[in-house]
C-alpha cells in the first residue's frame, strides 16, 4: 500500500521544520533581528518560504546548497525567498529552488 501525498501545508510545515534546522546549523535563528536568520512561519497558502537574513554574510554557496538539497527531496516546485538587509534603501535578496538561486531586486 502507498502512502498518500502531502498536502501542500503539510510539505510546507515539514520544509519548514527541515529547514529552521538548516539555519540553526548556519547561524542563530531570532525573530527580533538579534540573529543571523529569521524563518517566518506563517504559511500563505503558496509553495513559497521566506528567510530574513540579517546580514549578506549569512547567506553562503552551503546554505543555498542546502537548501536546494532539502527543495530537491520534494515533487512541488518549491521557492526559498532569501531576504538580505536593503542596500541603500532597496529590497534585493535571492530566490532558491532545487535547480537555481537567482537574485532579484524590490
């Protein structure tokens, strides 16, 4: 007998718990900015996960692979918005998925 798929919350809460293990390996996980890394945890119904990084320093080549690796264990096209503090005022950071991390700028 097969086991039936994860719901879409359910693969989200199990990334999540995946991944805020990642982070704490990676640095301190704070909410209040006295970290490295902030995992928000509410779950807006899309494939999509959002770290605030608290310095650029924080977001090294191991930690998006990862994360990539962690992504690539699911069949959804999961994203990892990585936040990076604003430079000059402007939101910048990275979107990660299992095959690419790719800049984008607010």
């Amino acid at each position: 007998m097969t086991a039936a798929p994860l719901t879409e919350h359910a693969e989200w809460e199990a990334i999540y718990g995946l991944l805020l293990a990642i982070l704490q390996r990676h640095g301190v996980h704070d909410p209040f900015g006295d970290g490295d890394f902030f995992l928000v945890d509410d779950d807006y119904g899309c494939v999509q996960l959002k770290i605030e990084c608290m310095s650029a320093a924080a977001l090294t080549p191991a930690l998006v692979a990862e994360i990539q690796q962690l992504l690539g264990a699911f069949e959804r096209a999961w994203e990892v918005i990585v936040a990076l503090p604003s430079v000059d005022g402007r939101e910048h950071g990275f979107a990660v998925t299992k095959g690419a991390c790719v800049e984008h700028h607010g």
